[in-house]
C-alpha cells in the first residue's frame, strides 16, 4: 500500500474529512485533528524549540522533508506507521517526537499532512524563511549555491562571497559572487539570517569572525575545523568523512548481527513493523 492517502483515498469516517479534502494543495484550513482547529498562523502554542531534544530536532527535518514529498503527491493524511517507516525511525518515537508539537492526528485516522508539515515548520523557525550567504565560491560551494532545493525547503540563498579575485564578479545561478570584503555590509543589506563556510580549513575561521560581526547568528560549516565563535551563535558543523566513519561502524557492526533490512519507499509498500532504524529511507 502506497504510504498515506490521497484526497479520494481517505475512506475512514471523520466528521472533519470533507474539510480536508479540498486542502490538498492549497492552505490547511481545518484539520482532521479536530473541531475548530488551528489555522497555520494562529495555531495552538507551541513548546519553545529549546524544549524539545536536539536529537528530536533533527528527526523533525527528516520528517518534513518526507511530508514534503507526501504533499507533492496530493496526500491529505498519514499513518504515523506510513510516516515512520518512510522516514526510518519506529513509529512510536515518531509519536514521540511529535507530541513535543502538541496534539496531532486523530487515533485510527492518521496526521493531516499539511497541517503537520505547517506545525514542524513553525517549530523549527522556518515559517519565516531564511535567508542564506555562503562564503567560498569553489567546487563545494558552487554545487551548494547551484543546488535548487534549499528554496523549497525554506532557505533562499541571496549572496555568494569570494576572495578570489578570479571568481568576484562570476555569475553562479541567479547570483553574482561578490568580494568577502564586502560581507558584513551585504548581509545586512540582505537581511541574511544563515551564513554558510565553504572555504578552505585555514580560512574557515577569519570568515566565521567576519559572520559573527556582520550579525548572524546561525553559521554551518563545512570545515572539519573546530571554529570559536560567541556563545550567541549557533554553529554547525558538516564533516561528510565523519558520517561515513559512521556509516562504516555501524555497517562492521551490524554485518553479522542484522538481516538484510527491507526497504521501504514512499509509494511502495511499507513495513511499518520492520522499518529500517537508520537513517532515511525515502525513495530519491
Ligand atoms: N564537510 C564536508 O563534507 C566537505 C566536503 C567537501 C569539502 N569540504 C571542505 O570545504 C572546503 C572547500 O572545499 P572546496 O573543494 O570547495 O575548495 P575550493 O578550493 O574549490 O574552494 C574554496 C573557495 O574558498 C575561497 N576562499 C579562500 N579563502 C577565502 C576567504 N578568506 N574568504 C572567502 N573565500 C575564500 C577560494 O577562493 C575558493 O573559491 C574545504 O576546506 C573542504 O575541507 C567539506
């Protein structure tokens, strides 16, 4: 069975389904959760972020990114089985991580996909959108700054930064990238709330400092490099080698322990019972 149900798939009895249907692509209007429900913008109140565990956190962006997928095939609701075994956690840390949201779905019906996507949105400050500089226009950054799906997923880049003068002036995408020089007036101009460091390691801190004076306060660094920055500023780090290290242990550690785990892809069928415990497991 295809995971969730589309608007002519939803076949349970709920006094709010007829609500529903119509909101497959449009606002979430009322939801399935229950009468009245919550617009997007005035929903009920949410637990400050800083209550909900980092390791929630990052769970609730795999969710989003499946509920984006569900969304773009006209799905109104799903299971927390569908919804788990498509992101690669069981279902109940699934329920877990999202009773930090407060109420969602309706028992033996499912979660209403809009509207939940529209309640991790708010809970992870992507309602309002981001606006992203990148630092360090080479072979990294420019497969970033060319990579067309930060924009759906809330994060437009507005500035790309260099020091080469070889590279200021380039166009790359809808940008042109600009001399590092000119950063901290720019960001402020741009109203950039994400500054992401794509620089050579020796680099990598000088353009932190530079982030920090022009005012932002998230940074996410692609530098296997340990960067200071005030306690304000939150910083994070991507090291794609550390998370092969990982996969490497996990998979030496599991060769004689596991089964060859099924798959399970959204639009396939799902294995709530038997989904896979690492990582994602959407279909590309
Ligand atoms: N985290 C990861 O998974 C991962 C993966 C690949 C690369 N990297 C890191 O990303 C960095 C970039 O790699 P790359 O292959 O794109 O390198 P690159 O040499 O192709 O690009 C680096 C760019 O940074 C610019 N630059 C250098 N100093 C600068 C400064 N002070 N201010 C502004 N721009 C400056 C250079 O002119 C160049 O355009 C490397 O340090 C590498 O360690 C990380």
């Amino acid at each position: 069975m295809p995971v969730g149900r589309g608007a002519n798939d939803v076949t349970e009895t709920h006094q709010t389904h007829g609500s529903v249907a119509p909101g497959v692509t449009g606002a979430v209007g009322r939801s399935v959760v229950g009468s009245p429900a919550p617009s997007v913008t005035g929903a009920a109140p949410l637990p400050e972020s800083r209550d909900i565990p980092q390791a929630t956190v990052t769970r609730l962006a795999t969710y989003l990114r499946v509920l984006g997928v569900l969304t773009e095939r006209g799905t109104i609701i799903v299971s927390s089985e569908e919804l788990a075994a498509a992101s690669g956690v069981g279902s109940a840390k699934l329920r877990k991580d999202l009773s930090f949201l407060g109420p969602n779905g309706v028992r033996g019906v499912g979660y209403d996909v809009t509207r939940l996507r529209a309640r991790i949105e708010r809970a992870l400050g992507l309602d309002r959108g981001h606006k992203v500089v990148l630092v360090g226009v080479g072979n990294l950054g420019q497969a970033l700054a060319g990579y067309g799906g930060f924009g759906r997923r809330g994060f437009s880049m507005v500035g790309l930064f260099d020091s080469d003068p070889a590279r200021v002036g380039a166009p790359v995408g809808d940008l042109t990238v600009r001399h590092v020089d000119e950063l901290e007036q720019a960001c402020a101009e741009l109203e950039a709330t994400i500054g992401v460091i794509s620089t050579p390691d020796e680099a990598a801190q000088e353009v932190a400092d530079r982030l920090v004076r022009a005012g932002l306060r998230c940074i996410l660094s692609f530098s296997p490099t340990s960067l200071d920055v005030p306690d304000h500023v939150e910083m994070r780090r991507v090291d794609l080698a550390v998370e092969m290290q990982v996969l490497s242990f996990n998979s030496a550690r599991n060769t004689e322990s596991v089964p060859t785990a099924p798959r399970v892809r959204i639009g396939h069928s799902a294995v709530p019972s038997t989904a896979p415990r690492n990582g994602s497991v959407i279909a590309p």
